[in-house]
C-alpha cells in the first residue's frame, strides 16, 4: 500500500493507504541477456534530499527517513519511508514470506519492490538467494520461521502449495484416464467412483486446503515418517487420521491398517482364529470363520476365498464349509414370496451357526456378514434376522465382523452401513476404499463377552504403522464429510434418487425394484433409456454409487437429460408455459410506453399458442394416468 499525504488545520500530515505495485517501475532495466537489475537503492525525498536503505536492515527500513512535506498520489516505485513491514503482523509477513518462497524458486529479487525486497534479502542473505541445495533452503525457512509470523509462513507454503496442486490438476483433467471418467461424463454423473473408492468429487474443496497439501508434501517426502513407535505430535498423519475417526465413530478403536480392503478382511481370519481358540480354551485349535454366501470377501489372499465370483478358487483355501444361507433381499422390506424365501434362509443360516458354535471338530471363531451385500447386486438383511443373529452369536461368545469396506465412510447415509438396522451392532469392522485407508476396528458395546473383544497380539505386529500420504487423505476426506453434514446429505438425496430412479422405471414399464440405502443403489438395468452416468457392475443389477456430495438438483439434471425426460416433468413444463401465457395476455396490455404493432404481435402470439399448450396439458394429463394405472395393475 502506498500512502497519499495531506495536512489538517494544524498542519500535521494524514496519509491513507494506497495500492502499490507489486513491482518496482522506473528502476528496472532488462538487459538484452535477459538478466533484471535494479539502479542503486538510493531514493530521493520530495525536498531533493537523499536517504540510503540500509542493506538488510529491518525490513528496509531506510536510515532517518523523512516523511513527504505535502503529497500527492505517489507514481512509479514504491518508496522505502513510504511504509513500514511489521514482522509479527500476518499480513506483512505474509507477503515478505510468499516473496522469500518465489526468490527460492528463482524469480531475481531485483524485481520486488522496498522495503519487501530488503526484507527477502535479510532471508535469503549468505545463501545465494536461490535454493542450492535442500540446506540452504532448510536455513533460510529457519530464518523466516524465527523473523516472521510463523503462522504466515505457514500459509505463505500452502499457497503455493495450492497453486503447484492446481497446475497439476489442470493437467490432469485436461486428459481423464477413460477408464475412470468416461468421455463426455463429469464428476456429478461419475457413479461409478472407482468401483467405490472416491467417496469425493475429485476437485472437492477439500482437496483444495492449503494446510492439507504442505502435510501432504511433507509426508510423501519421508520428513514425516510415521513408524510403528508412532509420534507424540498431532502433526502425525495417522494421529490426524484417527483424530478424526473418532468425531465419527467415537464407540471403535482402531486395531491394525493394512495395504487394502482384500488384505483387512485376510487378517480377519487371524483374528477368528485367536479369538476362537480363546473361546474354546484350546491353543491348537483351528476354528473357522462362518459368512454369508453372495459374500464378496475380497480379490486376493484368504479374503477371495469368500467371493461369490470365485476370484479366489484355485489359488486360495476351500472355506464352502463354513459358508451360510445368504439370507438377503434385493428389497429392504421384502414381502410376499419373497419374504417366504429369506425367513427360510435366516432359520437356516442360524441353525447351522448354532451347529458350528458347537462343533468340536470344525468349530467356528467369528461370523462375518456384510451389512450391504454390495457387490452381489446391492442386497439388504432384514433388521430382525440381525438382531436375532446377534442375540445367538452372545448366546455362544461368537465375535460379528462387519465388511464395511465398501459401505463405511458415511455412503448409506451413516459412517457405517449396520447402523440402519436399529439395535443392531457387531463387535469389530472392516474399513477401506473411500476412506483411503483400510484396516480393522473395534466396536464397543454393552454385554460383549471377552472373547468378543480384542486382545494385545490378536492381529500380530508390524513395523509398517501405516501408510502416512493415505492417513492425511482419509483424514481430510473424514473431516469434509463431518463439517459437511454429507451423512445427512447421502441419507436425503439418496432417498430422493431412489424415488426417481423407480420413476423410471415405471416409466418403462418395468418392475420398480430400484432399492438402496443412502447412495449405495442398485436397478434392474432398464433397456431404452439414454442413460450415460457411470455405473459399477453389481452382478445381476445396476449398481450406483454417486459422491457424497450430490445434491437434489445433481439428480434431476441426471434423471432429466441422461435418462430420460418423464411425462410428470413434461406435464409441469407444459402447465408452467400455461401460467405465463395466461400472465401476458393479463399484463401486455398495461404495460406503458410499449409499441402497439409489438403488443399487437405479442398478444396474437400467446392468444394463439395458449389452445395448442392446453390440448398437450390434456394429452399428458392422460398418458400419466394411463401409467400410473398400469403400475398399480
């Protein structure tokens, strides 16, 4: 800021603040070698005195400074009486630190103006004012640290930071992997998410924190380590990952991280294992581990060993004995016959728990359920089967596990999937994908049994404490989704897209049997419509998984111009267009100062098109009716 100076009555000089130029003009001289000098830092007051800056002072300071005896706007270069840098005031560090970080970079020191360019060189003095080497940059950050507001320093690195994420970003989207977004489809009509790995939009806000990126940096180069001992520092990327865990799961303890959702479920086999031999007092005993069939599992390891797909056959252990009735509706209220199926299914299932809990031959550890079956074509449990599975599992001290790979992280409208079924909890989850980290915690709950809780050594050690990059990520992404009400958000536009996506449906004249909770929904695949939203496979159905960051307008756009138009939509077009030709015909004659062969032409239009706008208001009247009749048929 530059400063305009006047007098008052008695004769004492007021200034306010002007702006400046970032960049000195006047004083600058580009050689044709391209190199950027500056004259002599030697400026001349308005009464032809001269006062030298003082090199490297404080701030630029210059030596007995006198102020201007009357002024105008000042014009060109800034001058250094004509401001004063306050190292412990943010803004001025601010600028002195983003001005130090640029110098770094290479941009010649020349070109700032005082007293920010006396101030850079009091930084970057003794180490050639351009970053040499990682210990010349180290002093000059421990010079800026001990002269300026930290705090500004701080965000001065964010920024550019920031501005580096940005570029790379730019470059990024420019060409999308086709595999990931498809040509012509945006983030808002990206239901695939990677198989359901970006809970976020990839240019979320949160993305974007400048804080966020410089940790982000430090951590992927190594200045951060995080070790199996851990850090006594909340700067620590896993202690700012479970930090923020805990605002969303405060009755969990998080156990062990592995290196994806496969390998988290692998070790829960271990931990069946541990916990069963504890249950039955037998330290040789090898208890398995009972799941649901339609059961996805994982990929690879003793996880592909469940998957319904038979991923794992061949290459992993036969676990079909351990296998139960899958026991699920693609309907969360299912009834008729098909609610006949699954109460067979659920007796089944919990008679052959109760035969395994007693087996002394093959006896089981643990039973592992997924809350959502959402590979398997998005299938539901019913909440009473739940409950009276878990009243059995106390009955026999037999652990629940939860795979929340998939569903935690708030997609079904809470951070995890089980608590849409009232009552209901299991003694251990599962995490992974859209939270970036994957690994295995404990749930707490009243009446567990110690042999449902965890035990020191149950999932083994290891020297890899997690990775730190994924930590900060999941951390951040956790954070957006607490400060962003988005459970409340995936639990309401869920439900509304889940009414649209029947209205389609019906529209075509198939069965509505779209389902889903929050933004996890799966759709028998509907033939004819001009659908171009990215879906992942669900074996027998659609399935959708959109960010949690949809709105309700994202899904009519979607429904709208992607699937296709719906007579109810047309119809409300039509009776709009029908309120404001009704409205012209009212109001073009009162309107003042208005041509009268433009109000002649305007009135004969709306006159003439109102006819034709009704007779399609009763056409569509009828087809929706007809609709509306065939599905209640």
């Amino acid at each position: 800021m530059a400063l305009h100076g006047t007098k008052n009555d008695g004769g004492q000089v007021l200034t306010k603040r002007l702006a400046k130029p970032l960049v000195q003009r006047g004083d600058v001289e580009v050689k044709k070698s391209g190199a950027v000098t500056s004259t002599p830092v030697v400026e001349k007051t308005e009464d032809g005195g001269k006062q030298p800056v003082v090199p490297g002072g404080s701030f630029g300071q210059v030596v007995d400074a006198k102020l201007p005896s009357s002024g105008g706007p000042v014009q060109g270069a800034q001058k250094p009486w004509q401001t004063r840098l306050d190292p412990t005031k943010k803004s001025d560090a601010l600028v002195v630190a983003q001005a130090v970080l640029a110098v770094m970079s290479g941009v010649p020191a020349d070109i700032l103006t005082e007293p920010t360019r006396s101030a850079v060189l009091d930084m970057v003095n003794g180490d050639g004012g351009k970053a040499n080497d990682a210990a010349a940059m180290k002093r000059v950050y421990a010079r800026c640290m001990a002269s300026l507001n930290p705090e500004a320093v701080t965000e001065a690195l964010g920024k550019l930071a920031l501005a580096a994420n940005d570029a790379a970003h730019a470059v990024v989207t420019a060409a999308p992997h086709k595999d990931e977004v498809p040509e012509g489809k945006g983030e808002k009509r990206d239901w695939h998410r990677t198989w359901g790995l970006r809970l976020l939009p990839d240019d979320d806000p949160a993305f974007r924190d400048p804080a966020y990126l410089v940790a982000l940096n430090q951590e992927s180069q190594g200045i951060r380590a995080t070790t199996y001992e851990g850090r006594t520092s909340i700067t620590s990327a896993r202690e700012k990952f479970e930090e923020e865990w805990q605002k969303l799961a405060p009755n969990t303890k998080l156990l062990a991280f592995a290196d994806s959702g496969s390998d988290s479920v692998s070790l829960c086999f271990q931990l069946a294992t541990a916990l069963g031999r504890r249950r039955l007092g037998d330290p040789d005993a090898k208890p398995g581990m009972a799941f649901f069939s339609g059961s996805y599992g994982g990929g690879r390891g003793l996880a592909s060993s469940m998957n319904f797909a038979g991923w794992g056959r061949g290459v992993s252990e036969n676990k079909e004995e351990f296998k139960l009735p899958a026991a699920v509706s693609t309907s969360r209220n299912p009834t008729g016959d098909e609610l006949k199926r699954v109460q067979q299914e659920e007796a089944d299932a919990l008679l052959l728990i109760e035969l395994m809990a007693t087996d002394k031959a093959s006896p089981i550890g643990a039973i592992f359920l997924e809350p959502v079956q959402g590979a398997n074509s998005v299938q539901f449990y019913r909440t009473e089967f739940l409950l009276e599975l878990r009243k059995l599992a106390d009955k026999h001290g037999l652990p629940i596990i939860a795979d929340e790979v998939l569903t935690g992280g708030g997609r079904t409208g809470r951070f995890f999937a089980y608590e849409n079924y009232p009552g209901f909890a299991p003694d251990f989850v599962v995490f992974g994908k859209g939270l970036q980290t994957s690994g295995i915690a404990a749930v707490a709950r009243e009446g567990q049994l110690p042999t449902q809780k965890p035990h020191e050594f149950d999932l083994g050690v290891t020297t890899a404490g997690g990775d730190a990059v994924r930590f900060l990520k999941g951390a951040q992404v956790m954070k957006r989704i607490r400060e962003g009400g988005l459970l409340e958000q995936s639990a309401d536009v869920g439900a509304y897209l889940l009414k649209r996506l029947r209205e389609v449906q019906r529209f075509h004249n198939v069965p509505a049997d779209a389902s889903g909770m929050g933004l996890l929904l799966g759709m028998s695949k509907v033939d004819g419509t001009k659908a171009e939203v990215s879906e992942a496979w669900g074996n027998t159905r659609t399935r959708y998984l959109p960010p949690l960051t949809l709105t309700r307008d994202d899904v009519d756009l979607v429904i709208k111009d992607l699937l296709r138009e719906l007579p109810s939509e047309v119809l409300a077009d039509l009776k709009a267009r029908r309120e404001r030709l009704q409205k012209d015909l009212v109001e073009l004659p009162e309107i003042k100062g208005m041509p009268e062969d433009l109000r002649t032409l305007l009135l004969e239009g709306a006159k003439n098109r109102l006819p034709i706008v009704e007779a399609a208001i009763v056409e569509k009247e009828a087809e929706l009716a007809a609709i509306r009749a065939k599905v209640r048929s």
